[in-house]
C-alpha cells in the first residue's frame, strides 16, 4: 500500500490536533502532560505548511515547515503508523527532497526520533535548551 501525502483538511483539523497531543504526551514523559492541549496543535501550526499522510483514507501523521527557513517544526506520527514508513514519505514529500537544505531542533531525550532523522542523512549542527529540556538542531544537506 502507498502513502497518500496531502495538504490538510478542515475535517482533519481534530484528528491532527489528537495525534499531536497523544504523540506528546507518550513520547515527551520527562514533561508534565498538563502542559500539552488539545489547542496547542492550532496555536503550533499557525502560518506553516502542513503535508497530512493517509493511508487507506486514515491520517497516518503530519508534517508542519516553516518556509521562510526551511525548518521542519513538526513531524508526528500516530503511534499505529510508527515505523511503517509514514515518517519518511512525508521528508519525500518536501518540496525539492532531497536537493534541499533542511533543518530541525530533535529533544535529546528522543532517542528514537533521533534516530530515524540520523538515518536519512541529518547531522548535528548545533544545540540549545527549550521548556521541554536540551535539544539537538539537525540539518540536512543535499549530496
């Protein structure tokens, strides 16, 4: 089966905002789950691009870039889907992947997100402290 990458919906809106807000909450345990609402995906996303991937009409996850700097904000994927591929059609889909310069912050303490984006070229480029705790800035530079 193929992954259908897509610019969102209106429909999608509570669907995408549950996936962000679940995705946090079991992923960032280190963080009070207070501080993560349903809100917060509408709050997060506002004036970036988003790129929806489904699966047999299902939302698998979402991307969410800021242009302007070429930064992926956001890339979350509902935890059914973890794993099967989700993740990397949406870094395809990007416009001009993988000819372009990328970059992302990844929290430390995701390891496993980490992982998959050292797996598909990123490297380490710098480093910083947020609310959520210490994070790595990734960059991906085309070959």
């Amino acid at each position: 089966m193929t992954w259908i990458i897509r610019p969102p919906r209106a429909e999608d809106q509570e669907v995408l905002a549950e996936i962000y807000l679940s995705v946090r909450r079991e992923t960032f345990v280190w963080v009070d789950p207070g501080n993560f609402h349903r809100e917060d995906f509408a709050a997060h996303t506002n004036g970036e691009t988003i790129f929806v991937c489904e699966r047999d009409g299902g939302v698998a996850g979402f991307l969410s870039l800021w242009p302007a700097d070429d930064f992926i904000h956001m890339l979350y994927i509902s935890p059914e889907f973890q794993g099967s591929g989700a993740g990397t059609a949406l870094l395809r889909a990007l416009p001009e992947w993988p000819q372009h310069r990328y970059r992302l912050k990844c929290l430390v303490k995701n390891r496993r997100a980490k992982a998959f984006y050292l797996s598909h070229g990123f490297g380490v480029t710098g480093n910083g402290t947020s609310p959520e705790g210490d994070y790595e800035e990734l960059s991906f530079f085309p070959a």
